[in-house]
C-alpha cells in the first residue's frame, strides 16, 4: 500500500465507498465515538478520514501495536497525526 510498513492508528481500507458499518473490524469491543474527519491531499489523490476514538481499560487485550499518546505522534506519518491529534482532542487540521 501506499503507507506499507509505516505506522498507522487502527482503521480500515481506503476506498471511494463508504463502509456500511464503519466500525467493522474496530479494534475491541468499546464505545466508539465519532470525532470527526481529517483531511489529507497525497500528490495523486485527497483522502477523507471519519476519525472515531474509544476509551479501553489499562489492561484491555487488544491486538496491534499500542504506543503513549507522545511516541505514537512521532512514529506516525503526517495523515496519521492528523488522525490521532483529532482523536486526543486537537483539531485534526494540520
């Protein structure tokens, strides 16, 4: 993929249809709220991201690789903050 072997947050495909259940394949089994949508131009196509955040306990089991708030930033690429800066109650719009 276009991102392959970078960090990401969770999420699904990139495609022009809108999945019919947006939480499908969500990691664990929480309260998931919308928090809004990011935006970010690549050189051959914008891409529209529905951004949604849940709250787990400390020691839920979830797969993926899970970072503090901070190193994740860091290790993300410019779409991806945008993505988890919107999730932690930034803006989004960097």
């Amino acid at each position: 993929g276009l991102l392959g072997g970078m960090m990401m947050p969770p999420g699904s495909a990139w495609t022009d249809d809108k999945p019919a259940d947006p939480l499908d394949g969500a990691p664990g089994s929480f309260n998931w709220e919308r928090v809004g949508e990011v935006r970010h131009v690549f050189t051959h196509f914008a891409l529209k991201l529905d951004v949604y955040r849940a709250e787990a306990p400390a020691r839920a089991k979830v797969e993926g690789e899970w970072l503090a708030s901070a190193d994740a930033l860091a290790a993300l690429p410019t779409v991806g903050r945008k993505a988890v800066a919107l999730a932690i109650g930034g803006s989004g719009k960097r």
